[in-house]
C-alpha cells in the first residue's frame, strides 16, 4: 500500500480523540509483529479514517514490549480503534506466539540496570516484586496504558506534537524497511542505521566539525550513561572502522552534499525520504524556536527553560529524535555509541582534520 506523505504537522484538533497505548509484551524480535499485524492495522485505520496519527516504540518495563500508539479521529473512534487493535494483535500472539522468555540472568540483570538508573525509588514501588527487583509481564500479553508525553525532553506540547507527527514518519519508515531488507542481519541493520543517523544529523547540523563534535557527545554520553554495563562494552572500533571507513566518508559526503544542494532526489529510496522528511523536520523545529514555543526541562529538573535560539533548540531536539530511530530499529544504546564513533572519525578524516 502507497501511503502519501504528511507534510505539515497538523495543528491538534478539539474534535480528535485522545492517544490510545497498547503495550504488547513480546519477548524476542518485534519485527514479525510490525510487518504482520501492526502494519495492516495501521494501513486499514488510516484507510477507514479512524486515526490521525500513529507511531510505536520498544520499551523493556516490566519486560521487552512495543508500545503502539494510535489516535482516533474523534472521541467516538476511540472504542472501535482499540476493538480493531485488539484483534489484530490478540490474533497474532494466538498464531505466532514468542516462544522466548526473559529469564536468563543476564537480561533480568540488565533490565534492573536500567530499573535502577532510570526510575527514583518512589517510581520504582509499582513495578516492583517484593524482593525489590522489576516484575515481569507475562510474554503474549497485552494491556491499554496511560499515554504519558515527555513534555520536558521534546519542547513542551508544541514540542510533543511536532515529535508525534516525526515518529509517525519514522514507524513507517522502519516498518516499510523491515519488510523489504534483510534488516535481521546484523550488518545490514547497522548499515543502514547509519545511513539513518548520518542523514538525520546533517540535515540539522551544517558544520563538518559541529557534526563530529556532536556525534563525540553523542557517544560518550551513552558510554558514561550505561559505564559498566555490557550495553557498553569495548568493540573492535579500529578493526571495523579501517574496513568501512572510506565508505562511510564517501556515504556522508554524498548525504551532506545532496541535502546542501536541494537535490535529495539523487539518494538512493530510503535515504531520500529520511532526507526529505528531516529536512521538513528542521524547518519546523525552526519555527517553533523561533516563534519561543518550546520549553524543555531545565537541567536541575525543578522546572523549564524557553529555548528560542534555533541551534541550541536543535541540538537538544536530535539526541531523542536519533535515539527513538535507532529505539524503532532495535539497534542498541552500545551499537548507537558504536556507529556515532565511526561516523565522527570517518567526517574528519573526510574533512582532513583528523582524530578527536
């Protein structure tokens, strides 16, 4: 199905229903799900003109699970849209059950990891089994949830609607790349993860040293985040980079040239429309910094700060942006750090410039 682009965030309507969240706990891979039955549903909502909008991400509270969002045209959707979700993901699980369960000490380990560093105590109690580690959710599950907007991290609610408008964007693009690339093969993945983050950072950030400065700040932030977590660990960068770095330099010179030039039209497929839609992506989170409509939590956390200076705004908007693509692509906060690493070295050794 040929989907037409959105163009313009829309301006929220009175008239619309409110977000829906369906947590769906499916231990393993998610593709199988996205292609099979989110993507049919999505298409056949958006068909019926019952929904708006719509994106999904993964999340490991209480266990591995995708949370799909869907917003009803109206209030009066709102129980036909969740009837039609349930289905179509209650008849998955039934025919094509995750036979995997999280057990291992390694993934309850790590999933308290995160536990522990990213929910205060207080936060934690109602996720928590009486010995104080996170419970899990049974596997094949599902469970409608609050819709919770990070106000403070996306620019305040103009912020969260430019940001929903975005993810729905990048659900499609993600959903549509899994079912035609051999995304399931690690190497493919990261390549193409790559080609993602290098195209999304150059359409927001113009200077060569801007973007590799940026895409060092971007990894050490992960790398001091999970320090000591295997999330984290030391890969064979100087292996891998000396056998994809001149690649990687002729990619990102292709990328930073077509977007500087308005001819993204020479991009191979996926890359143009990541080029075209980041791109439009920019612009808007232009105008709304510009117009002072976005408020971000301060840095001490007791309240917000108006950004209205278009390249601090963002600066602070790419970091979730790059994160929730790379979220929706199941690529890890490590290989995240990993490709932001290859990607500094390989636009300086471009630029001349050498190491950090």
């Amino acid at each position: 199905m040929t989907r037409d682009p959105i163009r313009r965030p829309p301006a929220p309507a009175p008239t619309e229903g409110a977000w829906q969240a369906l947590h769906v706990f499916y231990p393993g891979s998610p593709r199988p799900m996205l292609t099979r039955a989110v993507r049919p549903l999505l298409d056949a909502l958006t068909a019926e003109g019952l929904v708006t909008n719509y994106f999904f991400l993964n999340y490991w509270l209480e266990g591995p699970h995708i949370r799909l969002r869907l917003k009803p045209v109206t209030p009066a959707a709102e129980a036909e849209v969740r009837a039609r979700a349930e289905t179509a993901v209650g008849d998955f699980l039934r025919t094509r059950p995750s036979l995997y369960e999280v057990k291992s000490d390694y993934f309850v380990d790590l999933y308290n990891t995160f536990f522990d560093r990213e929910f205060t105590e207080e936060e934690r109690r109602p996720y928590q089994n009486p010995d104080g580690r996170m419970r899990l959710r049974a596997p094949n599950t599902y469970s409608w949830e609050p819709y919770e907007p990070e106000y403070g991290k996306y620019g305040g609610p103009a912020g969260i609607a430019l940001a929903e408008w975005h993810f729905r964007h990048s659900t499609d693009l993600v959903i549509d790349a899994m079912r035609t690339m051999n995304l399931q093969v690690r190497t493919v993945l990261l390549g193409f993860a790559a080609q993602l983050m290098m195209t999304m950072t150059a359409a927001f950030l113009d200077d060569t040293a801007a973007i590799a400065d940026y895409l060092d700040r971007y990894r050490r932030f992960w790398q001091r985040a999970f320090a000591g977590t295997p999330l984290v660990a030391d890969s064979a960068f100087d292996r891998s980079y000396e056998a994809t770095g001149a690649a990687l330099r002729t990619r990102f010179e292709t990328v930073r040239h077509a977007l500087a030039t308005g001819r993204t039209g020479e991009l191979p497929g996926f890359i143009r429309t990541w080029a075209d839609h980041c791109t439009e992506l920019r612009g808007f989170a232009s105008e709304l910094a510009t117009r002072g409509d976005l408020e971000f939590k301060s840095r001490d956390g007791a309240g917000t700060v108006r950004v209205d200076d278009v390249g601090a705004a963002l600066r602070i908007l790419l970091s979730p942006y790059l994160h929730m693509t790379a979220n929706r692509l199941v690529v890890t906060i490590g290989d995240e750090a990993y490709l932001a690493g290859l990607l500094a070295t390989a636009l300086r050794d471009g630029d001349g410039t050498g190491g950090a």
